[in-house]
C-alpha cells in the first residue's frame, strides 16, 4: 500500500514555514524518468530524505516526516521542507553538522533509479538551527587591518606553475609577485610532493615573505595549503607552517580544499587555527556544481555551506569573466558569503550573528577582465587569487601584479582603460601580454596604445 501522500503539503508557503522557523527549505529542479508521475517522484524523494524506505511509510512520526510543499512539473521544481530535529547535532558540544545536512539533502536521493535530475539549487536555514553551526572565525578585516587599509582588493596570487617547481623556484616566484602584490596562496595541487618537501618549501617562502616586507616596507601573507586526508596531518602542516614563519606567524593563512577534503577537513582548520584566515578553495566541485551536471548541488550552495562551515573566504565564481566556468547567476554567490541579509535563488537568508565570509575570485583573471568584473559586482571588496594573470605578464609577476593593482585603480577613477593605460605602464603591458583578451575587450587597442610602450 503506498502511503507516501503523507510527504506532501501544497498548502504550506515559503512565508509561513520561515515564520515557524522550525524547517530546512530546500529547492530542488527535479525531472523524473519517463513514465513516471512528476508529484509522485517528489513524495518519494520526500520520503527519502525522512523515513527512507518504503516499508517504513506507514509507520513512524508524522511530525518528523519532510513534505513537499511546492510541486511545479512544468518548471521541474520541487521544494521540501525538512524538520530541523531530523539533523545530527554533536554529541561533544552540540554543534550542527554540515556532513549530515549534506547527508539528508544531496544523500541517497541522488541515486534514486526515477530520476534523470535531482539538483539542489537553493535552501534556507532557519536562525535557532543556524546558530549551532561555527562560522567563520576570521574575517578580510583582519587581513586589511594588518595591510593597513579599510577596504578595497587584496591582490592576491597562486604560485605557478602548479607542479614542477622546488622550494627555491617557488619562494622566488612568491618574493617577485610580492614586491608588487599583497598576497601569495599555494595553488590546491602543491602539498608535499619529492620536488618540493612541505617543511623545506614553507621555510624558504617564509624566508622570502621576510625579505620583501622589509625592501617594501609593507605587510605580505602567504596562504598555506593544508588540506589532507588525515586530520593529524592538517594539525601538523599548520603548525610546521607557524614555526618557519616566525614573528611573521600572523600573516599566515591556511588553504584546505572543502569540496575534495570534505567538511571534517573545513572544521579541523576552522577550530585548530581561529586566529587565522582560512580559504574554502573548491577544486573539483564542477563534477557536481556545473549546470552539465544533473544531480548534486550547485556552486551557491557549496558557497552557502562554506559560511556555515566556518571559511572566513570562499572561492567564488568570475560571472564568465574568467577562464573557469561561470555565469551571471554567480553573483548571488558573492553577495549570499558576504552580505548580513541576501536573496538566494529561492530563498532569502538573514544570517544574523554569523560573521561575513569574503569572496575569493580565481580562475583565469588578468588585468583586462577585472574592470568589468568589479562594474558587474558593483565592489572591489575581495581577494584575487591570480596566476596566470599576474605571472603570465611580460614583464613578470612583480609588474603583473602591479597591473592587478592598477586595474582596480582604473575601475575605482571609473577611468577609460586605454586612456589609464598610457599612464600606466604595467596595466599598458597587460594589452601585450593578453592579446586575445585585449581583442576581445578592447578592440581598438593596437592602434590607440604607444607600440613601444
């Protein structure tokens, strides 16, 4: 006997169930296989979420059960509100659990043989349920405090290439991009590879973040990867990286991979170093992110999860401004991780007490596509994270990250680029060095700039 009309309610809306406070919102595009009837399917996936199995329907709690509350075929959307006393709160200190939201919402559902799609694009957190869960421990005002600013772009650089270099190369790639920008990341593959042991490595970088503070007379940072399998593992890359920086400890940030590490590894760092900014990087999350992919969940909520999670930054898309996949519908993303109050796709958040996460901007930036970027975001409140675009430059990463600087200049003057670029020879040079961006941007730009500028 099917007894799965029991996860439905039409007659519930999304004012109410926020009102009560009591339900995780969740949207979903769902498309069933053919043959298989549109509000049926969603019951199921209801069901799944809450009781589970089909022989459990007819018995069991109904105020535990998730109900579908919104069912549009036409649209393929289903939302579902899911009690909040389903999800898992620690035993040691009674935090929430970002493994176990994960767990209900994208968990056995996804492989329900049903469906062709069952993507979650959007969900809401009520504030009671909100609160147990870390946040970020630090903010970008931290790191524009010790730069001695109140705003505006940290310019930032991945140091490439990805793979190949030793501890020597790489510390002279970190001292050069350094001289003209204010922050160096490692990029998510380098670790601790035969090539470049982590503990030789992290000391000669240190050793160059020193020399360049003391030739600019300016405050310098170095984001540390740490991600790994092992939670001791993360403990101990952190503290190793803490001991060769030094007096210089505090400008230190660390990088751990959310999406391939996972939560644990997010919460581990989160906890073990609060004083210190900490990078949701996201490699590989298109395999489930990308609007090609059918089931999982979409960027915007990965970004959503990485705020609760406790990242003080978050790798965000670039709105197609960038060599990595993106769009227009990424700039929710920026405002959800750094705004108190912000509209997703379907639902809006008040995130009350929990502190802003800053949007990380990576994937194929260079000086030419920034000014556009920072017009469609309406700011320049973020951290860069280039690499080809500041060490692809001509002239090298010291005067590739100058044209970074310089680019946010442009914006800020709202001054024409060709124009700003006469008086700027680093920004100039981008035109050279990016010549199918320049193309692309700026047309004209061969014959309005100097040849030998």
């Amino acid at each position: 006997m099917d007894h799965t009309d029991r996860y439905i309610n039409l007659s519930l809306t999304d004012a109410a169930l926020i009102e009560q406070g009591n339900h995780v919102l969740a949207a979903y595009d769902l498309q069933p296989k053919a043959g298989h009837d549109f509000q049926t399917t969603a019951r199921y996936f209801a069901a799944d979420i809450s009781a589970g199995t089909l022989e459990t329907h007819a018995s069991g709690s109904r105020e535990y059960d998730a109900v579908v509350y919104e069912a549009l075929a036409l649209e393929g959307l289903v939302k579902i509100a899911i009690p909040v006393e389903l999800f898992d709160r620690n035993v040691s200190d009674g935090s929430g659990s970002i493994s176990n939201l994960l767990n209900l919402c994208v968990g056995n559902n996804q492989g329900m043989g049903d469906i062709i799609s069952a993507k979650l694009h959007d969900f809401f957190i009520p504030p009671d349920y909100l609160k147990i869960f870390d946040g970020p421990a630090t903010s970008i005002n931290q790191l524009w405090q010790q730069l001695g600013r109140c705003d505006g772009l940290i310019v930032g650089g991945i140091l490439k290439p990805k793979l190949g270099m030793g501890p020597e190369e790489m510390a002279e790639a970190a001292y050069q991009f350094w001289l003209g920008g204010d922050m160096v990341d490692h990029d998510a593959a380098q670790g601790n590879q035969r090539f470049a042991p982590f503990e030789e490595s992290i000391q000669q970088i240190a050793d160059a973040m020193q020399r360049s503070q003391q030739e600019t007379g300016e405050a310098k940072f170095f984001s540390v990867n740490i991600t790994a399998d092992d939670h001791h593992e993360i403990l101990a890359r952190g503290e190793i990286a803490l001991k060769a920086f030094g007096e210089n400890a505090s400008h230190v940030a660390f990088v751990v991979n959310g999406y391939l590490a996972g939560p644990s590894a997010v919460t581990t760092a989160r906890r073990a170093f609060p004083d210190h900014f900490l990078q949701f990087h996201r490699a590989g999350h298109a395999a489930v992110t990308s609007p090609q992919s059918t089931r999982g969940y979409s960027a915007f909520v990965l970004a959503k999860i990485a705020r609760m999670s406790g990242a003080s930054g978050i790798h965000t898309g670039t709105m197609g401004f960038g060599t990595l996949e993106g769009h227009e519908v990424d700039r929710p993303i920026a405002c959800m991780i750094a705004q108190d109050s912000a509209k997703g796709p379907f639902f809006q958040q008040e995130w009350g007490e929990m502190p802003r996460s800053a949007a990380i901007l990576s994937g194929g930036m260079n000086a030419l596509r920034l000014p556009g970027f920072f017009e469609n975001l309406g700011h320049s409140n973020l951290i860069l994270a280039a690499g080809g675009g500041a060490f692809g430059h001509i002239d090298g990463p010291t005067a590739g990250a100058l044209s970074l600087r310089q680019a946010e200049a442009c914006w800020l003057e709202r001054a024409d680029p060709i124009s700003f670029a006469r008086e700027h020879t680093e920004f100039a040079h981008a035109f050279v060095s990016f010549q199918t961006d320049a193309d692309i941007i700026h047309p004209g730009w061969r014959r309005a700039l100097p040849a030998d500028q």
